[in-house]
C-alpha cells in the first residue's frame, strides 16, 4: 500500500474534507471525525481510540483499515 502523495496546492475550505466514523470499521460507537488532511484525520482518531477504545490496539493492519475506511466528504 502506497503513502498517496497528494498535491498540496492551496487549501480550499470545502469540499476534500475526509470523513470517518468508527462504524465503518466495525466499532460500536457512533463517533465520527473530518479533517482536510488524512494525516489530521488519523491524529484525531488515534486520540480518539486512545480514550474511547482502549482496548483496541492501533496494529498497522487496524490504521490501514481506517484509513481504507476514510471518505471523501
Ligand atoms: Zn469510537
């Protein structure tokens, strides 16, 4: 799985938002997260994870899950 190499050309306010919610990865919880950058995104999810989930384990298989899981608002 590549690291996708976004063009980073100016930040539009709307429309590229990332979306998540821990519902797409089979987590029972209705918590949901949006950042333009999906570095941003995974940084809150993590924090999230940390405090609401933590029993779960962030593997590199759960963050590629996640990450799969991003949708483009
Ligand atoms: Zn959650």
């Amino acid at each position: 799985m590549h690291t996708p190499v976004t063009a980073n050309g100016g930040e539009k306010e709307t429309d590229m938002a990332k979306t998540y919610t821990c519902r797409d990865v089979g987590v029972d919880c209705d918590w949901k997260a949006a950042a333009q950058d999906e570095n941003v995104l995974m940084a809150k999810i993590e924090q999230h994870a940390a405090q609401a989930h933590p029993t779960i384990v962030l593997t590199p298989d759960l963050v590629a899950a996640v990450r799969g899981a991003f949708k483009d608002n």
